[in-house]
C-alpha cells in the first residue's frame, strides 16, 4: 500500500490527500491523436512515455492530478509557491484562525552562510556558538508568538496581530499539481543547490508521486524538461 503521509522537518509533513489519473492515462493522452486508447499498459508504451519527455511532448503529462497536503514553514512556501504553472495552492489564513504557541520551526543544526554561493549555505556554525545561537532564535520566535498573543489579548484584529509572527511559523496548503509540474519542482528543489529544508520536502513529495505514476516521473526527470 502507498504511504500517504511523509513527517518532513520537526513538526511539517507532506499527505496525499488524492490523485488522478496513471502512466496509462499519460500514454492515452498521447494516442487519443490517433484515435486509439488502451486498457493496460505495457512495456511498450513506457518507450513512449520517454518519447513524450525526451522530445517535450508533455501535454499528456498534465492530463493526471495528485493533491497533496503540506505543513512547512512559511519561508519553504515562500519558495514552493514560485512553482505557479500547473499548480493551485490554497493556504489556511491567519485571517480566520489564531496560531499556536509553538508552531514554529527549530532547526536541528544552524549552518554558516557559503562564501561562493551568496544566497546558500554551508557546513555547521562553529560548535561554540551553537547554543547561543540556538537560545538567540528560540528568544526570537517565542517573543515574536508572546507579542502575538499580546496583541490579540488587546482586541487587535488577527489579520494584523499575525504581522509579528516569524518566517519559520509553520503554514499549512492544498497542493493540487500536474505530473509535469510535480516534476519540475521535484527536478529544481531537490537539487543540492536548493535550500536543504525544501530538500527535504522535495524528497518527500517524490516518496509519494513516484508509486503513483513511476514511468511518467522517471522519464520527466531524466528529461531534465519536466
């Protein structure tokens, strides 16, 4: 049976909620153009689904569907939500709900920012700066929540009290994508040049996909066109 919930980071998932579709839905998307469909797939038609992404053919790629519910901390979705062709998010609203005390994102290890990469890191901060730098974000976050708090405690409206939250609190989203575009976040974000969080979260929606549609995947990513 496919695992249908992945724990990604201290308190962040990633859940199939639900899916359309096949690899034989892919390969009779293709054919349709012939006038022919076919009941099971065969060994056959995975050379086909390679032709399809080899040669860029993908609309019948964005005849399938999955749907995933994802718990990450708002700077993941930050990134994620630049993935906007063939994707439709929709993400609970600070708006309507009031977040908890601990919702918050800790990393396990603080990394030094690279001295080639400019927008990346590298490595592990010296150990010992580790536990100040640990006790200098958690005093960050959790003031930033007692602030929160404070702020609604005084009639302030949530729509602005959530202002003050931090960019690790934790957000969660719908996630409705095509094969082709799960492909193309799953090719660019789980590259080591990525942020090592979205990493993880990458990883975790291939775990998902890949049972799912695992001729389609494989052919859009050894493409490297999905």
């Amino acid at each position: 049976m496919t695992n249908t919930e992945i724990k990604v980071l201290d308190k962040g998932f990633v859940r199939l909620i639900d899916h359309m579709g096949s690899d034989l839905s892919v390969v009779n998307a293709a054919r349709v153009s012939f006038g022919k469909t076919k009941e099971a797939f065969e060994d056959s038609d995975a050379k086909l689904v390679d032709y399809l992404a080899e040669h860029e053919h993908t609309s019948p790629f964005r005849h399938t569907a999955l749907t995933l519910h994802v718990k990450a901390p708002i700077f993941v979705f930050r990134q994620w939500m630049k993935h906007r062709i063939g994707s439709e998010f929709n993400e609970i609203s600070g708006r309507y709900v009031e977040f908890p005390e601990d919702e918050y994102f800790v990393p396990a290890a603080f990394r030094r920012q690279a001295k080639v990469n400019k927008q990346g890191s590298e490595g592990s901060i010296d150990e010992a700066n580790r536990e100040r730098a640990l006790a200098s974000y958690l005093e960050s976050c959790r003031g930033a929540v007692v602030h929160y708090k404070e702020l609604l405690a005084l009639g302030v409206c949530r729509e602005q009290a959530r202002c003050v939250l931090p960019l690790g609190l934790y957000s969660e989203v719908y996630w409705t994508v095509s094969l082709q575009a799960v492909a193309h976040f799953i090719r660019l974000r789980a590259d080591g040049h990525a942020q090592w969080e979205i990493q993880q979260y990458a990883a975790a929606v291939r775990e998902l996909v890949e049972p799912l549609f695992p001729v389609g995947l494989k052919a859009l990513l050894a493409s490297g066109k999905g």
